[in-house]
C-alpha cells in the first residue's frame, strides 16, 4: 500500500457468498474520486457488478465528495467500468449466467504502480 492507504472491504460479501473465483480489475475513475478513495471515504456494501453489452461495470459504489473539490466533483454513486482482459470478460460473462451464479465486488485496493483496483468474485449466494 502506497501512502499509507487502507484497503476497504465489503465485509458483509464473506457471510453471504461462497467465492469460487477471484480476478483483479482496474477501475476508471475521476480525479476527485482517486482522492477521495485514497483518504479511504468509500463503502462496498451496496455495490454490485453488471455485465451492459459485453462490458462490466460496477454499479452503486459509493466514493463520498472530494471536500476540496470544486464544480468538476464526481457524483457519489455513479457507474464506474471495471477494465479487465477481453479473455476474463468473456468467462465471467458465460459463468454470471449459469443459475446462482453473481459478480461480487470484495476490496478496493492501490498497487504498487499506485493505481485503483477491485477485486471481484465469481460467487454463489449461501442462500
């Protein structure tokens, strides 16, 4: 972790969700959001992810205001894209469909390049 930056979690995802299989994508982001995540204002509960004409995006992130940001500030929750291989997308897409199968969005996290990353399970619900 670069700058002393924590990681934010979905905690609730562990109790709800049995994870089959993890991959780590970037994220597009604004300048005000990258802030924002980096003083760790954001939550994963509400956040799932959605495949919209073969591309992934995660939906209902919440990544609170940048305080010193001005009229170019991002909405809180705004649809944000995943960015991964073409060869990922195409298995997650064909496994998401299978019955009982879901995207869950698990850590917000920086490499070591410094860049925002999610990392997302193919997962089955517990219930």
């Amino acid at each position: 972790m670069s700058r002393g930056v924590k990681e934010i979690k979905n905690r609730k995802a562990k109790f709800e969700y049995n994870f089959i299989q993890g991959f780590e994508a970037g994220i597009s982001l604004r300048g005000t959001e990258v802030k924002s995540l980096r003083k760790g204002e954001a939550s994963l509960n509400d956040a799932y992810c959605l495949f919209v004409k073969g591309e992934l995006f995660i939906k209902s992130l919440y990544i609170a205001e940048y305080e010193h940001g001005n009229i170019n500030n991002h909405e809180t929750r705004r649809d944000r894209k995943l960015l991964l291989r073409k060869s990922e997308l195409i298995k997650i897409e064909k496994k998401s469909k299978e019955k009982g199968y879901t995207i869950v969005p698990y850590r917000i996290f920086f490499s070591e390049r410094g860049f925002a990353k999610v990392e997302i399970f193919l997962a089955q619900g517990k219930k």
